[in-house]
C-alpha cells in the first residue's frame, strides 16, 4: 500500500493541522455494532483490548477502534520497531559546535511502510541520571547502542494502539551533547528541534552517519511529562513549535522564578547551577559546562531575588524565549493540590494565561504533592489520557472537550467537576483585629501588632497556642457551614519593620479534626501489589506497583504559604500571595491566619532578632471562596497547643526537581 499523502500544514490557532477528524457518529455507530461500551478496567488489572477481529478501522489511518469508541492494541508490542536516532540542532552552549540530540524511538512495526502514525513524547533530562516513574526507570540499549527499553508506561499500552513513542535526552544529559541551562534556551531548543524532526524540518542521523527520516509519522505529536519533563513540555508549546499539537504538563513548572523564589525569596542558594549539574549526571558525551555552570550562578541573582532577564529566558508564560500567546496546541494540565516541590502557582498562572489566548484546555487536580495520577489514579488517568491523545492526535471525536473541562479533588476521594476554574463567588475578606480574632468586615480597626523575628524559626513551631512573640496569629469562629476555597489567597497588608533587608512569611490554616490526606511523603504510599497496563516483552513489562493515598486523622492542615523579601528598613505596603489550593474546609472548623517573618521556608535574610509589626486596618486576608460565610459560630479554640514537624509540607525546593 501507498504512504499517504504528504503531511498537511498546521493551521494558526491551536490545535488541530495534523489531526485527521472522525466523526462522532461514525465511532457512536461502529461502537454500537459491536455492542455494549466497554467499562473502565479495575485498579488492579488492564486487560488487553480485543483482537483485530473485533475493531473497525479508523479512518485515513492505521489505528482501529474498539467498542469503548478508543484506539485499540492490535499491534504486536514484542514486534515494535525501536530506533536511535541524532537530531541536528545549532549550538545551544556557545562551543561554537552544533548539538547533536539523542532520540529514542519505537513504533508498530506492521504500519511501517502501510501508515503513518502520530507521536507521543516524553523528553527528560533524567533518563541516565536519575531514571523515571515511581520506580525510577532509565533506558538500557543493546550492543549496538540501539534503545532496547523504555521507562514509563507509555510505550507499553501506546504503541500497540497504533501510537509511536519517543523519549529525548534533553541536552546536557544521557547521551546529548550541549550544556543543561535550568529552563532556559539550550533545554527548551534542543527538546523543540526533536519535534521539528519529527515534523520534517530537522534532519537526523543513526549512529553511523546514516540519515534517519521520520518519513512514518503524521507529524502529529504529543508531548508528556512530570516535572521537569513536564516543564519541557510548556516551554516547547511556549514557542508556537509546529507540529506539536497537544501537551499534557504533569506537576511541571511555567515560571522557573516560581519554582525558585517567591516574590523575591530564594527557597535555596546556587539551585539552577546546582540542579544542571545534577541532572548531567551519568551522562555518555564529555563536554565541559563549567563556565554555563558559573554564568547561570551570577545572572540567577541569588543575592536580591529580583527578577531579572535570566528569569525572563525562563518564563513560558510571558517571556522573552516563549510565551502563552505563541502556544498553538491543546493542553490538558494535572498537578497536585498540595505539591510543594512545583508549587501550585505553577499551574493555576499558566492555566489562567493559556485561557486568556484561546488554547484548548482540560485539568486534572488531586488532593496530593508531587505524584504522577498513574501511580495515584492509575485506572481514571489511563482512560483519561487514552481518549485524550485520541482525540488530539487521531482526531477520534470522542466528546472528551465536551465534559466539564476540570476535575478537581477538594478533599480526600471527593470529586468535583466545573466547566471553569477556579469555582468561587467571591473573594471574602477577613479582617485581624488586635484581641486575635479573624472575621469578616468591611473596614479593619485601628491598631498593631507586633512581633520578633526568630533567625532558627520554623512554621511548625508557630501553629500551635503556645506563647510565642515570634508569629501572630488570627483565628476565626467556627464555620457554620462547608466552605470551599478554590484559587490563590493572598495578605495585604502594611509592615514596619528595623530589619536593613526584611522578610515575611504568612500561612493560612484549617483547624479542625479531620481525616486529610498527609502532608508528608506527597501524602502517597507505594504498596506491595502491582497492576500491568499494556503489552509486555522479554526485556520490558508493563507492570508497576500500586500506590494509595497517605490519609490520616490530622488537628489541623497548612492551606497555603506566601512569602516575600522587605527591601530596607521602614514601612512597607505589599499583597503577599499564597499558595494556590482547591479545598473544602468542613463545617465547624476555624481558619487561622500566621504571621512571621522567618519560617524556614526560604532562604534567611534576616539574621537577627529583629522587629517587625503591621498595621491591623490595613490587613485583609483575601479569600476566593465558594459557600456562604454569614457568620462564625462562637466555641472552644480548635488550635492545639503544640504541633509537630510532619504537620508542615517538606520545603521541596532545597532536593532536585524529580
């Protein structure tokens, strides 16, 4: 049989050059000749999908359907053809040489030749240093140096339905050559020169200088990843790239300025150096990257936290590399509502930017940290993700972008769906007064409040009712009914304070018993058992183990913290913005409300005793809330008198991004 026809250019608003649209009806017919739709498989199997014999084929490519009206795995995955592959960029590092970016490839080998089959891509800097997943995969090759394995799941369910998989060494690590830059051009252009490779317009060698063609691909691709893989994915969309027509971040950053600092605070000293030095590691090609190592030290700014051009490179959102009005393809975002390594800014700015220029979206949100949904919600995101790579790359109109657009779990197992986000009313304002209290009006009353800062302080110390002049705390009544806080809170407020250089820190808290998924360990636990997801082969299963939420009986749980830097002595008008959350806070609760200055939350940079008090008619804490907030009920103090460390959400900033 012939290739199809050569690739078709992409259109100018997001989404949809390459994909090949079918009809609802006609997956809505075919599915219903072969009967009933299929269920969703259990949390603890994923059988296979029926043989060719009971599919239909879908239309103008090489993928069939099933019942279920989703691609089906009629491929043979012990068969799959697996490629190594160089892609030619230019020189990303300023050695004056080109860089040359290893690509590992595999894909159905019966549609070799037949059909041509769109891509899913997860490229990483962590294939040789670190290994991903759960289990922490890496790659392994044959004697040949060819790909022999692949970390993930991908490949294993994907490619048997008629999907190549490809991963990318970023460059800098596994066996790219180039110098990692923490976000910046040479990570983001040597990932976009894979997918311009794929999409005809870079060209690619094997290992023995014979040119590679991506002659058996749509051109269509997908891009996936947590963390940092994630990241490459935003900052890859973030340039308008052709051909990539759909990411789906998982805990991935759009702002590394909001991974590495809040509103001028660094969470660590030397991180951007320090984490490219660290994801080089193990990697195959000797190239020296002191001098980036060194320039990326002083343009990062550590010293003043400012904002600087190094972090303009760095922000897919509006910045000067890329930014969201250049994204052209569709997005499906998943992040955790209580990730402290990513925080959650993170994806609620980039989420708010991507609507703001038209882009298709979609988003998944659970009550966890830094945990990939397939480990944490493996059944719901595998069928998820399956019909959205179908839709987006197969153009399987399968009504998945006409569901409610975000799934979000607001407390342990409870679900909600909305078609916008964030869910809110309005924005309540609570006000501090000097006697404690935390309540609503419309004006604050005149007055102060003053603390000490402690240099060895840290938040866990503060949240309880024991005597302390190194935090405030503000408490309100008890709720007198459910109240849901759905987006960023934020404290503005007027500070004095004799510190030369000033910091603060503000917390907002639940106080109340309840079972809450924990606060440590991403508040995931792997488990003993083990479920399989796709095809198998002889040097690479599709098995995984099974992972559960961490819940647990809690008096009380951090909501979200902010922080920012007090440049001089004196006084000083700002809005600290805390971290985003999604979250129901039960009837009969109190809010709490912390202030301090240092909390161990970021670097020091105030290392004395030094005074600090705010201006109580100035202060609003700001909530955007869903649910009537009337009044407090009058009650007992929920606050418990001491809290312990595990209390507090690890401050993730200071170990690599993973």
């Amino acid at each position: 049989m012939d290739l199809p026809a050569a690739r078709t250019t992409r259109n100018t608003r997001p989404g949809h050059g390459h994909r090949l649209r079918v009809a609802a009806g006609a997956v809505t017919a075919a599915a219903a000749l072969l009967g009933a739709l299929v269920a969703a498989p259990p949390a603890t199997a994923a059988p296979d999908a029926a043989a060719a014999g009971g599919t239909v084929p879908l239309a103008g490519t090489g993928a069939r359907l099933g019942a279920d009206g989703r691609t089906a795995a009629v491929y043979d995955y012990e068969a799959a053809i697996k490629e190594s592959v160089w892609v030619e960029t230019g020189d990303l590092d300023g050695d004056g040489e080109g860089e040359r970016i290893a690509v590992d490839v595999i894909r159905p080998a019966e549609l070799d030749g037949v059909e041509r089959v769109p891509v899913i891509m997860d490229a990483s800097p962590y294939y040789s240093c670190c290994g991903r997943g759960n289990e922490s995969e890496k790659k392994t090759y044959d004697a040949n140096g060819t790909i022999e394995s692949f970390p993930l799941w991908y490949d294993n369910w994907f490619v048997p339905r008629g999907y190549a998989v490809v991963q990318v060494d970023m460059a800098g690590t596994g066996r790219s050559t180039g110098c990692v830059d923490q976000g910046g051009r040479s990570d983001v252009l040597s990932v976009k020169a894979a997918v311009d490779w794929l999409n005809g317009n870079a060209t690619a060698s094997f290992a023995d200088g014979a040119p590679a063609d991506a002659d058996w691909t749509t051109g269509a691709t997908g891009m996936i990843g947590k963390s940092y893989d994630g990241t490459l994915a935003n900052g890859v969309a973030a340039l308008g790239t052709e051909g990539l027509e759909t990411i789906v971040p998982i805990g991935a950053i759009s702002s590394w300025y909001d991974y590495d600092r809040w509103q001028g605070l660094p969470f660590s000293y030397g991180y951007p150096s320090y984490l490219s030095a660290y994801v080089a590691g193990g990697r195959q090609q000797d190239v020296d990257c002191s001098a980036q190592l060194e320039r990326m030290r002083v343009d990062a700014a550590d010293e003043t936290g400012e904002h600087t051009a190094f972090w303009d490179e760095r922000d897919y959102r509006e910045g000067t590399l890329g930014d969201a009005s250049k994204v052209r393809a569709s997005a499906l975002i998943m992040h955790g509502l209580q990730d402290t390594n990513v925080d959650t800014q993170n994806f609620s700015r980039w989420w708010e930017a991507l609507g703001e220029h038209g882009v298709e979206r979609k988003m998944f949100l659970t009550r966890l940290g830094h945990v990939d949904p397939f480990d944490s919600d493996r059944a719901e995101w595998v069928g998820t993700l399956h019909r959205w790579f179908d839709h987006e790359l197969y153009g399987v109109d399968n009504g998945i972008t006409e569901e409610p657009a975000v799934r979000a779990e607001i407390a342990p197992g409870q679900v909600v769906r909305s078609e916008t986000w964030p869910v809110t009313d309005r924005v309540a304002k609570l006000r501090p007064g000097a006697d404690g209290t935390l309540a609503p009006g419309a004006r604050g009353k005149k007055g102060e409040a003053a603390w000490t800062n402690d240099p060895n302080g840290r938040l866990a110390q503060m949240l309880g009712s024991g005597a302390t002049d190194s935090r405030l705390l503000f408490t309100t009544g008890r709720l007198t009914d459910d109240l849901r806080l759905s987006g960023p809170a934020s404290l503005t407020t007027k500070v004095t304070t004799d510190a030369p250089t000033g910091q603060m820190a503000v917390a907002l808290v639940d106080y109340g018993p309840a079972r809450r998924v924990s606060a440590s360990g991403d508040g995931a636990r792997t488990v003993t058992t083990e479920s399989c997801w796709g095809a198998s082969s002889a040097v690479d299963d599709a098995c995984y183990r099974d992972v559960e939420r961490r819940i647990e009986q809690s008096d009380l749980q951090v909501l979200g913290r902010g922080w920012a830097r007090l440049a001089g002595g004196g006084k000083h008008a700002l809005t600290v913005e805390l971290q985003t959350n999604d979250v129901l806070v039960p009837e009969g609760h109190q809010l709490g409300l912390v202030v301090t200055s240092y909390d161990g939350g970021t670097v020091r940079v105030d290392g004395a005793a030094s005074a600090y008090r705010i201006d109580l008619a100035a202060t609003t804490l700001n909530l955007p809330v869903r649910g009537p907030m009337r009044s407090f009920a009058p009650g007992r103090s929920l606050v418990p008198e001491a809290v312990g460390a595990a209390a507090v959400p690890s401050d993730g900033r200071k170990i690599p991004l993973s």
